[in-house]
C-alpha cells in the first residue's frame, strides 16, 4: 500500500542529516498532524519507514 508522498518527504527530512533543525521540527508536526504520535514518528525513524503495520483484535 503506497503513502502520501508528503509524509515520506517529511520523513526524508527527518532522516537526512543535513537537514536543519527547524526543518526536522517541521517534519515532525507535519506527521504528527496526519495522526502518528510521537512514538510512531520514533518507530518510522528507526525502520525508514512511514509504512507501518498495526495489527489489533478488533
């Protein structure tokens, strides 16, 4: 399943190490704004991924 293109721009800038600070904070509020929590944006960071899978009992 394919992502937005916006959030893996955001998450490139978060992963580039060339990125300003400033535009890293925007990266983070632009995922945050399309529903991950703080511990999402975590785990995207760490897999290079925006695509993650949550599995629940519904």
């Amino acid at each position: 399943m394919p992502t937005a293109p916006y959030l893996d721009k955001a998450l490139a800038t978060l992963l580039n190490e060339d990125s300003t600070e400033g535009a890293k904070d925007i990266a983070k509020e632009v995922l945050a704004n399309s529903g991950l929590t703080e511990k999402d944006i975590q785990d995207c960071i760490e897999q290079r991924t925006v695509f993650v899978v949550y599995i629940f009992e519904a």
